[in-house]
C-alpha cells in the first residue's frame, strides 16, 4: 500500500531539501500500482539519515513502564548515530516541543 500521490510527493520534497535523501540515491523506488513492485529484502539503502517514531502524549499513558524518558531515549539514540557515523535524525513524535528540545542529543 502507498500513500497518496501527493502526500508522497511532500515527504520527498522533504527528504531532498533537508534529508540529503531520494529514492535513486536510496534505492526505495516505487511503481505507482504498488501491487506490480517486487522488490528484495536488503535491496534498498536507505538514506544518509536515522529516523525515530517516538510517541508520547497517550502511548505513555498506556506503556508508561514501557517508555524511557526523554533523555533515556536520547542516550539510546546516540550510539545507533556513532555506530552509522550519521549526523542527521529524523524524529517523528507527538512530545511537547519544548519538552523535546529541551533533551536534544
């Protein structure tokens, strides 16, 4: 399943502009009739970038023992950084802003 066409086309004008990431560079080319993609596990790269879904707000409140904190999860995040020598991060999360930044790696 895909996404919209033009809700696609954001994220990768989102990608290019501030990623450092495409789909050619990323091997993650896709058809438009996604049931015709065969595709191997392995086959694409992935972009110059981690990316983190990090949920807070009503998953804590039902994981609470489950969910580090903010800066336990910063200390989680930076050797997966070192480890692929990767400067940039992508997070995804429902956290207060300022609570967030507040924790910055």
């Amino acid at each position: 399943m895909q996404f919209a066409k033009h809700l696609r086309q954001i994220g990768d004008e989102f990608r290019h502009q501030y990623l450092d990431s495409d789909d050619q560079k990323d091997k993650t080319s896709m058809l438009d009739d996604w049931r015709k993609v065969q595709t191997k596990h392995g086959q694409a790269v992935g972009g110059p970038y981690v990316a983190v879904h990090l949920r807070r707000q009503d998953f804590l409140y039902g994981h609470k023992v489950d969910v580090p904190s903010l800066n336990r999860t910063a200390e989680q995040i930076q050797p997966i950084l070192d480890k692929y020598k990767v400067k940039k991060l992508f997070v995804a999360t429902d956290a207060p802003v300022e609570g967030f930044f507040r924790n910055r790696i």
